[in-house]
C-alpha cells in the first residue's frame, strides 16, 4: 500500500487550524510533552479526513475482507462506518486486528514483506498520524527527506549533488538490513514518549506493532499466525512516520556539537532507512561513530555487503540512489572539465523496460490499441516525471525506441497477414497519430 500523506491543502480547516496548533506548540517548546491527545483522534473531522485519505489511497482489504469497495457502497454506509469507529474509540472497545502478510517482488528478484492492516485499523491509524505528524515534524532535521509533507526524493537528490559540488566526494553509502522489521518496540516507544505521554495514544501505538501477523498457508495448507515483538510493518499507515521518529536520534546525534556533521565537517542525507554520509574523507573514526551508532546504540543491523565507501572522483566509481546515479564525467562536448552527471540508474532502466514487456505482450493481442497507447503513456509520463531530473535525455531517447519497436512488433503479431505501415508513413509517425507520447 502506498504512503498516505496529508496534503493540508484538501484537509478541512477545522483539521488543518488543529495541525498548525501542534506544530506552533511544539516549535515553541522543544521539551514539551503531549498528555492529551486521544480526544483529538476521536474528533469527527479528524476520523472523516482519515478516512478520506484512506479511501483515496484505495488498497487492498486486510484480514477480515472488508474492502473499500463494499463501505462506499451507500452514503449511509459510509456515515456509519465512520460513527461506528467513533463509537468503539470513545469507549475504548477498539481492539487492532491481525495483519495480512503479502510479499512484492523485488528488482533483485527476492521478496518484501508487506503488512496490509485492515481499512478500519489504517483509518484509525491515519486519525493518529493527523495528529502526530505535526508534533514530531518541529523535532526533525533537515537531513530527513523521507515520508514528510512538503519535501521528495527530488529534494534529497539535488542536496547531495549539491554536497558533491561543495568537494565531499568521499560518500558512506550504507544498506540497513530489513529496518522496518528490526525496530526495537521498547526503545520506538521511548522515542515516542519524548514528545507524547498519553497512555491512550501510546496504547494504540502499541496494539498496532504487537498486532499478529497471518500469512496465508501454501498448497492447502492453513495460515500461519505468529507475533510480533519487534519492526513496524510496512504497508501501515503510521509505520513511515515511526520509522522517521526512531532514525530521528541518529540524525539528532549526528547534526549536535559533537557529531560527526562538525567534528567531521561530513554531511547526512536521509530519505527513510536510505542514507549517505558525504565528506571529503571517510575516516575510519566516522565510519566506527556511524556503525556503532546504529548498530550497538539503535540495535538496529548494517548490511555489510551492500554498504560501501565509495570516492566518487575515481574513476569508474558511481553512487546509486533512490534510483539514479551520481558520477563524475567527462564532458560531453570534449572539454577537459568534468562535471556531475546525474541519470536514471541502471536498475531503474531494466525495470522500466521490464514494466513496458509486460504492457506489450501477446495477452494484450485482443486490446484495442487506444486502450493499450493509453495504458503506456500512463506509464510513461509517471516514470519520466520521477526521473526527469538531472540529464535524463539520452535515457529517455533510448526508452522511446525501446517503445517504438516492441510496438512496431506488436503490431505485426496482432495482425494475421503481417503489419505494414502505408505508403510514405512511418512507424514513429503511425504511433504519434494513435496517441503515443515520446519523452
């Protein structure tokens, strides 16, 4: 399930008014604690946005099977819906269920586990992250990208290419094995109560990481159920933000007097469990804070395998992050200067060609072709408005043929005598007419 954010601008304002509230408060008192919050999560307006933001997110139904689909079915389903999970909060009846276990395939062909709770627990989850985001967002640094209002992937991109710029080359790029499984319980909720007391908010907090996991059984088998005593299962909706609040110590440490961001004049960027740490030299004391840190203060573990130290002007070194790579290159043009080249990665091109085989296939031979160009350009336009950044062209020229002759192909298979464009008509030409866009 994707990310639910909170765009302020579609919240009602009696919510957006109560989040700019806690967020002044916070700021203002950088040691305050919230003692009382539950009321605010059982407030009307704040479990409609909620569940606003829930169904506009759409997903999967979790353990019990109750979709989307069938609350929306009538208004005054809908109405009672959200009354009835009004009622159960204010007499504290609410009980979390069990959470489905699914697994997504991986660009390296493995699993992620991915935890669907269902729509009734992530509305009340949402009410709570309406609540809590805005306390915990006056605490986080500005090395945080990650899951947070108002900032993206393309912000934390164009800071380290800043940093690069600035002559810290030197990059600790580091792999964190499994995070959002591995979280402690106790030392999340002891950085939750930094901020939040209420025994109320914190109890469902609670109820959502000890929550049991069911898998469903294989070749007949029954499910499988078994307990959680550690991680925040992705696919819920307040597991991002407990992720943030949990590295936010690191990050805290890291940015202090004496951390590394001055002892070591070194830089961190962050979105979520990805991370680098730039400098012009990765010593083996900045490298000994890093790991000790994470892994014997935040009991958390580095994937030593896929964490390196890289210097990024040597040659043939590259840095891939949230999908693109960094390197420095020579000039294009023959110059002697170099310059920061920053691309789609390799990956993330292999998987883009993966997903266009997978909309151009001999299924789709039945497909009338406006359907199957509109599926495409969907694809298309998604893809190049991520990697539109930095000096995408060659990229997006390569996909663009890539497109053109898997469709030339297609073509030539939907039709029984062989496909030919008419005279003096080019297949770039034919394709532009039934809509295809180019990049």
């Amino acid at each position: 399930m994707d990310e639910i954010s909170f765009r302020e601008a579609i919240l009602p304002p009696s919510v957006r008014e109560l989040r700019q509230k806690l967020g002044q408060k916070a700021k203002q008192q950088k040691r305050f604690r919230f003692y009382s919050l539950y009321g605010l999560v059982c407030r009307r307006d704040v479990l409609e946005a909620a569940w606003a933001a829930v169904r506009r997110n759409e997903g999967a139904p979790g353990v019990d099977g109750v979709s989307i689909e069938q609350i929306v079915a009538t208004p005054e389903r809908e109405a009672a819906y959200v009354e009835e999970i009004q009622r159960s909060l204010q007499e504290r009846t609410y009980r979390a269920k069990a959470v489905l276990r699914v697994y997504i395939p991986k660009p390296n062909g493995k699993q992620r586990p991915l935890g669907i709770p269902t729509v009734r627990d992530r509305v009340v989850q949402a009410a709570v992250k309406l609540i809590l985001e805005p306390i915990f967002e006056a605490d986080f640094e500005e090395s945080s990208y990650g899951f947070r209002p108002g900032r993206s992937a393309h912000d934390a991109l164009r800071t380290i290419r800043e940093h690069l710029k600035t002559g810290r080359t030197a990059v600790y790029d580091a792999d964190l094995a499994g995070y959002f499984d591995s979280i402690p319980h106790d030392k999340l909720i002891a950085c939750v109560r930094m901020r939040v007391v209420d025994g109320s908010v914190l109890g469902l907090i609670k109820q959502w990481l000890r929550a049991p996991v069911v898998e469903e059984g294989k070749e007949g088998k029954p499910p499988t159920v078994r307990r959680n005593d550690k991680g925040t299962p992705q696919g819920g909706v307040l597991s991002p933000l407990l992720a943030n609040v949990y590295l936010h110590w690191f990050d805290h440490l890291f940015e202090r007097g004496d951390g590394p961001a001055h002892w070591a004049n070194a830089k961190l960027v962050r979105y979520a469990d990805d991370f680098v740490v730039m400098a012009r030299y990765i010593s083996p004391q900045l490298r000994g804070w890093i790991e000790g840190k994470l892994e014997g203060w935040l009991g958390l573990q580095i994937n030593r395998e896929k964490t390196r130290v890289l210097d990024l002007r040597r040659h043939g070194q590259s840095l891939d992050f949230l999908g693109y790579t960094f390197r420095y290159d020579r000039d294009q043009y023959g110059r002697r200067q170099r310059y920061w080249n920053l691309q789609p990665s390799r990956k993330a091109r292999q998987r883009e060609r993966e997903a266009v085989r997978a909309l151009i296939n001999a299924k789709q031979c039945y497909t009338p072709m406006p359907e199957l160009i509109g599926r495409l350009n969907r694809n298309l336009r998604g893809w190049a408005n991520y990697f539109g950044l930095g000096y995408p062209r060659a990229t997006f020229r390569d996909l663009n043929h890539f497109v053109r002759c898997r469709l030339g192909k297609h073509l030539k298979r939907r039709s029984q005598r062989g496909w030919r464009a008419r005279e003096g008509v080019s297949l770039y030409a034919h394709l532009q007419h039934l809509g295809l866009i180019a990049l």
